[in-house]
C-alpha cells in the first residue's frame, strides 16, 4: 500500500459522542467523599481519589474523561456540579474538549467566565 492510499485512523474519541450522557444533569456521580475507581477506568496508576482535595479531584476528572467507554461511566462516576466547577482548569486533549463543550455549551461558558 502506498502513502498515497493508506487510510487515516480514527480518532481517539471517536466513540465518545455516542457514550456521552444526553444532559449534564445525568452526571450524578459522587459530590464528595473517596472514591475508588473500578480497574476498567483506573487501569494506569491512582485508583483512588479524595474528591475534597482539588488536585486528587482534578487527576479524577482527567482519567474518568479520558478513559469512560460507556454512558455509565460517565454518568455514575461525574458529578455535574463538581465537573462543572473544575470544566475551565482541566487540560483535556483538543478533540475531547471540543466534543463536551459541543454537547454542553454550559461547559464552554465555564471556561469564558473564568478567563
């Protein structure tokens, strides 16, 4: 095959839009508290998180955005309100960014008003 005909590869988050929840108000994860993430989430590294300490909280919303495959995994283990509070600090791939803030415009004003 040559460079001319190979087929590009699919995006990383091309299945994220279709796992994403349909609301924000779907995310009805934990709001405070230690959470242990299953192993299908948390599968690199820290598995558990206080979500009261604003770092261990930030690393929880990276890996849970960056390694939910299913609509539940969102919508048991984000919390709309808490995701809502840190949207603007998160340093999220482009792509995926993008995809949430297209989905929930309240996400992209987040990042408006704290600039």
């Amino acid at each position: 095959m040559s460079l001319q005909t190979a087929v590009p590869l699919p995006s990383r988050w091309a299945g994220v839009a279709k796992a994403m929840p349909p609301s924000l108000s779907c995310l009805t994860g934990p709001d405070g508290g230690i959470v242990e993430l299953p192993s299908d989430l948390a599968w690199s590294g820290r598995t558990c998180f206080d979500l009261s300490d604003r770092d261990q909280r930030y690393l929880f919303h990276m890996t849970v955005l960056t390694s939910a495959i299913t609509t539940e995994h969102y919508t048991h283990w984000l919390n709309a309100d808490l995701l809502r509070s840190d949207w603007a600090r998160l340093r999220l791939p482009r792509a995926l960014r993008a995809l949430w803030q297209d989905r929930f415009p309240e996400l992209a004003a987040e990042v408006v008003r704290s600039a």
